[in-house]
C-alpha cells in the first residue's frame, strides 16, 4: 500500500485533536496513547481513493469533503428500533455508537463472557492491551476506526461451550447522529470446540446524514465455529463500512451471512484468514439496491493451509438508481495445497439506469487445488417470465417470483429459523416496495 | 502438478538451451543510445518521413515525459532504463535497398532459414507475402504486387507515411491515442518500423499477410508500428510471428497495433509470440509491453485476435476490441505459457458501446516452474449497448508447485439487456491423465505436451494453418524444464 492515491484524512485529523479527548476511557493512558498512534497510522495514508485498486467502484470522496463530527457522548434513553423480537438471547445495543445499556440485556451462561468494550478497556486492561496492540492493521480506514472508537463489544466463548442462544447485537441511531462519524469495535474469540451464533443489525433514519463504521476482529479456534448473520438497513443518506477480519483455526468453521439494503454507500468487507488445516469458511448475501444505493462487497479468502474448502455465494439486484460491485478475492498460499475454493457472483439488472459491476479474483501458487468462479450480469430469463405470465401472473408477480427464487438461494441453508425468514421477508418487502413506484 | 524429483531431473537436462537462440553478425546502423528530442529528430529524418508526422512524434515525446510507468499489473521485475536504449537500428544495406531476394544479405537470409521461414520457399509454396522486420526496418516484401492487382496495400509504415498520407493521417492514432498510455506513447514517440495494410472495399484479401518479427542487435528496442484498415465488406487475416536470439541484457519490446474496421468488414489477427524469455535462472529475456486495440467502427464488424504467447520475461499485452457498431463481434482466443522466471500480465478489454454487440473471450493460461500467469480482462457494458452478449472462459493450468496462477477479471455493466457470463478454473494435470499416456509409452515430456495442447485445443483451433504446426511445437518446446 502506497500513499499514492490516497484522500487526505486531515479533517478527521482535525476532529480528533479537537475532541479526541472526549472519547470514552480517555482517562486510560494507554487508550488514549492508542488512539494517538492509530490516528497517525491513519494519516500515512488517509482515506483510500477511487484509484486505490480495492476501491475502484466506491468513492469515499464523500468522507473526505464532507465535515463529519465525532460523536463522543449518547444519551442513555431506551431505543430498540430495528430490534428482532422473536429471537432469544442476549441483547446488545448500540445506540449512536455507544453501548445502550437500558436497552440491553445479556444473558449470563456459564464459559460465556459478553461486555461492553468500554468495560473491557476498564476492568481488563492488560488483556485488551493485548488484543488492541496487535498493530496489525490492514488498512488505514482499520487505523481510523481504532482511534475513533466510541463503543463495541467483547465477546469470549470459553473451550468446549455452545451457545444456548444466539447473540443479538443491534447498532440504530437517534436524531443526534446527524452529520457523525460513528466509531464501533468488537473482538470476538471462540475457543476449541465451541460454537457461537452472532445476529448483527445495523439500521438508521433516512434523516440522518452519518457515517457508521463497523470492524470485527475474531478468532475461530480448533473445531469451533462462528457464524455471523448481517442485516444491513442503514438511513439513505447513511455511508456504512464494516470490516470483518476472522483467523480459522485447524477444523474451524466460519459462516457469514449478509443482506444489504440500505445506505447511500455500503461497504461490506470480510477478510477470512485459514489458518489451520481443514478449515471451512462460507460467504454468503446478497445486495438489493435501488435510488441512489451503492452496495460494494469485498472479500478476500486467504487460504494458508492446506485442504481447507471455501464457498462464496452473491446475488445483487440493481433496480433503478442502484450499482453494486463485488470483488471477491481468493488467495491460495504455496503450501496451501488441496485447497477447495469456489465462488459465484450473479447479479440481476432490472433497470436501464442501474449498475452492477463484478471482480472475481484468484490468486492461485499452489497447484493441486480445485478453485473456481463465476460471475454473471443480466435480466431476468424471458422465457421464464413468459412461462409465467402464460400461467396468469401479471408482470410485477411474475418479476417478484423470479427475484425471490433468485434472492433466496443464498439464504435457503440457513438453520437459525427467524433469520432465514427474516432474511426472505426483507427481501420480499423490497421487492413489493420496487412495484409501488 | 505433484511431480517427482526424478521427472523434474529428467526435463531439466532437457530444456538447457534456448532453440532459437543465435545471433547473426550484421553490421547495423544505430542513433546513439537514449532518447531525446534529437533522437526521435534523427529518425524521423532517417525514414524521410513528412513533417507531420516528426510533429506527431515528437508531441508524442513531450506527453511521454510527464507519463509515470504503470505499476498496477502483477508484474516484479527492474524498471527499464530508457536512456540506456538504442531507439534505432537498421541494416547497414538499408540505403540500398534490395531489389530482389538474391540481393539480399546472404547471412540474414541463412536466419530465416535457421528459423524455418526461408523467404524463396514462402514465395513460391506457401503463398504467404512476408514483410520482415529485421531490427526495425522492413528489409524485403514480397507477394507485393499480386495484392496491388486486388488494391491491397502492404507496406511499412514509413513508406505508407509518405506514399498514403491521407490514410495514414485519418487512421494513425485513431485507435490508440498518441497519449494513451505510457508505452503507447513511447511507441508514438519512436516507433521505427512496422507494417501499414489497407484492404479496400468489398476485397478478401488473396493470402495471409504476414511479418515476422526479429530483434537482433544487442540493446535495441524494438518499437513496431502496426496499422491495419479493413473498409467496408472486406476481409484479411494477418499473421505475426516473433521470435528472437539469445540475449542476457533484458531488451525492451513496446509494440503498438491499430486496427480499424468498418462497415461489415472481418480482421483475424493471429500472433505466436516467442521472444527470448530469459535463460532457466531468469536472466534475460525480453520486456513485452505491447498495446494492441481493434475498433470495431462499421456495422456488423468482427475482430478475432488470438494469440500464442510463449515467450518474452515479462509480457504486458491487452488485445482489446471496441465495440462501436452495431452487431460487431470481438473474439480473443488466448493461450499463454509461462516457465522458469516467465511472468506474464495478459488479457483483453471488450468495450461494448454499440447495439447488439457480443464477444468471447476464451484464455487458457499455463504456468510451469516459478512462473507467475495473470489474466486480466475487462468486459464494459455501455448504457445504450442493447442486447449486448459476453462469454468469457478463463482456464489456468498449474504445473509444478512454485508457480502462480492468477485470473482478475472486471465486469460493469450499465444495460439492464446484457448478458454476461465469466467462467474461471485452476487446475493441475491429473494423475490419471499423465498415468495413460505414460503406460501408452509416451515420455514425460511427451505427455505433458500432449495434455497440454488439449487444453488448449480450442484456441489453438483459431490459428491459420501456417501458425497451428509450428505453434503446437512451440508449447512442447516451451514447458521443458517444466514438471512432467
């Protein structure tokens, strides 16, 4: 990574100096040390720019000229919009960035360790010196969110322990987090042989003008696994990014689930890393955008040990005023070898002013591997909606049937039952809301 | 490709030399080393060539300077130093031309013949008129006048600079832009030599038109101009052959072809390309930094590129077709092979703009040693590119474990009409395939080759007769020392 290219970041820079030390646990040396040095890691680079390879579809330009503030307080009020009701668990929520602890309720179970980042900060500093102090990051944006953060949450599964319950973690907004920059973190580590189910929601106002960005760290450790189910429903003139960056241990299994719906611009990147033999990672969303949504996915799949299997599966449909991109990025590492890797992207046009833009990637130095991928851009089949309205449905049913069939195949094989209908009910509700205009 | 350490012996002493390696001793005539102002004036005097074009060139220059080399392919290798380049050199007899083969030098004759392109056999058995480019200048043309009588034009291009000014104005940087890209517009700068074919109206052009290409001298970059006009209803299919003597000093190789295409008129472009990649420890070897652009401007137009890449340390190479009219086609049949320290960047750009518009794309990449194989593509759908239709198929093949294999396509599409489809594969001869032919008797060797040539069947099916023999022997040739 070379500065070239880059956007300043220097009104950020600004912000910080103003407020930064109005950030949560600045009383903390060492936090307030972090954040220093994150903020000048930041500015080596600055915001990435449309030349930046990894960014060629999305302009963060917005960022750059827009004067985002930082956000350092929230008011503690209950606010569970968005909320799923019908799911059990613990309940985390983060209202403006920060952990909304009226709102929230964690379940304690044995060998389960779930708290606010801030706590952690406090109650635990060695251990999260420990994992803030990795200076590992792979990108400036990485850097930024370091220094920014205002809240997130920790979650530890201890060996040999399964969830009772998927964790709910909810990030919605008030009218205060008009023209913000909101911070959040979290680290998630699941030990040996355990398993952990993780709902993360993400919605907001279309009022408010604000910018959400989101970083996951997590560690999948032998034979454990992680899934992760996102729902992306941000305000329309919202700018979201969020990061996951995940290590896959030896047998380890990592599902991330995503739908994205919402935002002016959404950037949704997910960095698996395979580190031990066997390991399995599944990608699967799918993005729906429509007047003036710009949905980008970007993952890269580093397989470093061998035999390990990877599936990606995207769809996208751009209805009128949306453009998505994809670019999907798969590595195989030299000794890498036996590795499985396959991906598909397909994305579906319906409208002439609308966009889709598709990057499969391999990076292959090992050679007795099978990796594949395929991508596709069009319309919907003609023979296939004649069929249909040959059987009596009218144009917009018949449209809608297809959509859904096409939509639903990334979500079919989930277990975890009110997502997978959530999952369909929101697509079926955008669908319907495109045959109102 | 899991191999064991006796194969990898076993082809290693097979591969040690270069097949066509040698130089031959002709005195040349060079400008001094680097590039200036005064350069591209000496050879634009040195071709006689009219003012404008010194203009256009030295335009070209200007822009040049404040061009930075691109660095976003997957490329590792020393930046070239472009002041310590001859930019040009040309047979010492080329101010007195030849007028027939038997005056042409004895020894440059002998080359053709070490390489199996023996100019009097090609003029009486094969039918192939043949403009050579021997270190820059085009030194014998033959067949010229059975393409007269059709209204062909074959020349070089400085001659078609002052005889065809008008086409050569109307058409030169018309695809590709003096400014286009930093070796494009070295290119632009410097050029010396290359092949100018205008096919008029309603003419299927009698025969293959062919070059082949040589770089010769020491440190010489070889800066090929190529301009091809197919007019309405026409046809021609145009080889172009390279390959090149040993050399330790890495050489540079900007090439830039034009071609443009009107009105229901076919150009079928075929290259096998085999410069000097570069000994087994990767020293040497030619720098292939080619920019190569079809425009498609008539209705139901049709490019076909296809190309062999074989050689070369580093390539850099996009034949690319801009779809303009509408129901034209671009086609790009691709095989590369990469060996030893090979690296190569290579694939197309299909720009649809018109209506009804398709193309396919179909690359097969074969990467042997530590060889690093990249395709690049690039499919663009237009917004108004109605019914527009894209197949593309990328399949690399591995073998060895200390190569790379890499497939980087883009997709945008702005038409909600437009189908497009990409397909990618990675992966390595299977056991049971290398175990059939070796109980049939074949040699490693043998049967890596033959397994490979399946693979790649369906562009090698693209080649003109002249290019297929010789083409399927060159991927044989170029995967020894590879892995069986």
């Amino acid at each position: 990574m070379t500065a070239k290219n880059h956007l300043g970041g220097l009104k950020f820079k600004a912000q910080f100096d103003l407020w930064g030390n109005s950030l949560p646990r600045s009383e903390l040396d060492w936090v307030v040390k972090l954040r220093h040095e994150s903020m000048a890691k930041f500015l080596q680079f600055g915001l990435p720019g449309p030349k930046v390879e990894a960014w060629k579809y999305t302009n963060l330009g917005q960022l750059n000229s827009g004067n985002y503030e930082l956000i350092t307080s929230a008011d503690n009020v209950v606010n569970e919009m968005g909320l799923l009701e019908n799911l059990k668990g613990s309940k985390v929520i983060f209202t403006d960035g920060f952990y909304n602890k009226a709102s929230s309720t964690i379940e304690s179970q044995n060998g389960v360790k779930l708290l606010s980042l801030n706590d952690y900060l406090k109650d635990f500093p060695e251990a999260a010196q420990k994992i803030l102090n990795k200076n590992d990051d792979d990108s400036s944006l990485q850097s930024l969110n370091t220094a920014l953060m205002t809240g997130g949450y920790v979650l530890f599964v201890d060996k040999n322990t399964t969830l009772t319950a998927p964790i709910q973690i909810l990030h919605n907004t008030t009218t205060s987090s008009e023209n913000k920059s909101i911070a959040t973190k979290c680290f998630i580590d699941v030990q040996e042989n355990s398993f952990a189910q993780i709902v993360e929601i993400f919605i907001g106002a279309d009022e408010q003008n604000y910018w959400r960005h989101h970083v996951t760290e997590a560690i999948v450790s032998e034979n454990a696994v992680l899934e992760i189910y996102q729902i992306q429903e941000e305000g329309k003139k919202a700018i979201h990014t969020a990061d996951t960056h995940v290590d896959v241990g030896q047998r380890a299994n990592f599902k991330h689930y995503s739908l994205n719906l919402g935002g002016k611009i959404s950037r949704t990147e997910i960095k698996p890393t395979l580190k031990g033999l066997q390991a399995n990672v599944d990608l699967r969303g799918a993005f729906l955008g429509r007047n003036g949504n710009a949905h980008d996915v970007f993952t890269h799949m580093k397989h470093l040990c061998p035999e390990g299997t990877s599936d990606q599966i995207y769809r996208g449909v751009l209805d009128k005023g949306g453009k998505s991109s994809f670019q999907g990025k798969v590595y195989v590492a030299k000794d890498a070898q036996l590795t499985n890797a396959d991906q598909s992207n397909k994305n579906l046009i319906l409208d002439r002013n609308a966009e889709a833009n598709s990057k499969p990637e391999l990076l292959i130095y090992a050679d007795d591997v099978k990796c594949s991928h395929g991508a596709t851009v069009g319309e919907l089949d003609a023979d296939a909606l004649y069929y249909l309205k040959s059987r009596g449905l009218d144009q917009n049913a018949a449209t809608a049937l297809l959509v859904e069939a096409f939509v639903s195949e990334v979500y079919e094989e989930i277990k975890l039952e009110p997502l997978r209908s959530k999952y369909l009910e929101l697509a079926l509700n955008w669908l319907s809301k495109e045959h109102k205009k | 490709m899991v191999s064991t350490l006796e194969t990898r012996q076993a082809v290693e002493e097979i591969s040690s030399d270069y097949k066509y390696g040698f130089v031959t001793d002709i005195e040349t005539v060079k400008a001094p080393k680097g590039l200036s102002e005064e350069v591209i004036r000496f050879i634009s005097a040195k071709k006689d060539e009219p003012a404008w074009l010194l203009d256009w060139r030295l335009k070209s220059y200007k822009k040049w300077l404040k061009m930075e080399e691109p660095d976003w392919a997957m490329l590792d290798y020393e930046k070239p130093d472009f002041q310590d380049i001859y930019y040009y050199a040309a047979p010492k007899s080329a101010d007195d031309r030849p007028k027939s083969l038997d005056e042409v030098d004895p020894e440059l004759l002998k080359t053709y013949e070490k390489l199996g392109i023996s100019l009097q056999e090609q003029e009486v058995l094969s039918g192939v008129a043949v403009d050579i480019v021997f270190d820059s200048v085009s030194v014998a043309t033959t067949f010229r006048k059975a393409l007269k009588e059709k209204g062909v034009i074959f020349c070089s291009i400085s001659e078609a600079a002052r005889d065809y000014p008008v086409l050569m104005k109307k058409y030169l940087g018309s695809v590709v832009p003096a400014a286009d890209n930093f070796y494009a517009t070295l290119n632009s700068a410097v050029f010396t030599d290359g092949t100018f074919v205008y096919i008029p109206k309603g003419v299927r052009c009698p025969m293959e038109l062919s070059t082949y290409f040589r770089i010769n001298e020491a440190n010489t970059g070889q800066f090929e101009r190529t301009l091809i006009i197919a007019d309405d209803n026409s046809y021609v299919s145009y080889l172009e052959g390279c390959t090149a003597p040993m050399r330790d000093e890495n050489q540079l190789h900007a090439a830039v072809v034009e071609i443009v295409v009107l009105d229901e008129a076919e150009v079928k472009y075929s290259t096998v390309q085999n410069w000097y990649p570069g000994d087994k420890n990767g020293i040497g070897g030619i720098y292939n930094f080619v920019t190569k652009r079809a425009a498609c401007r008539g209705l139901n137009s049709k490019v076909s590129w296809t190309q062999v890449e074989t050689g070369s340390a580093i390539t850099w190479k996009y034949p690319s077709c801009i779809l303009q009219g509408d129901g034209s086609v671009g086609e790009f049949y691709s095989v590369a092979i990469t060996n030893n320290y090979q690296q190569a960047d290579t694939g197309t750009k299909m720009i649809h703009i018109g209506k009804n518009t398709s193309s396919t794309i179909i690359s097969k990449g074969i990467s042997a040693g530590k060889a690093q194989n990249i395709y690049r593509g690039l499919v663009k759908v237009m917004p108004n590119a109605e019914n527009t239709r894209n197949f593309t198929q990328c399949d690399s093949l591995l073998i060895g474990d200390e190569c790379g294999a890499h497939t980087v396509p883009y997709i945008e599409a702005k038409n909600p009409t437009s189908q497009i489809e990409h397909e990618a594969t990675t992966s390595k001869i299977s056991d049971e395939q290398l175990f059939y032919c070796l109980q049939r008797g074949l040699d490693v060797e043998e049967s890596v080759s033959l397994i490979v040539n399946g693979f790649c069947k369906e562009v090698m099916q693209q080649l003109p007769m002249e290019f297929a023999v010789e083409a399927q022997k060159l991927l044989g040739i170029s995967l020894e020392g590879s892995v069986g």
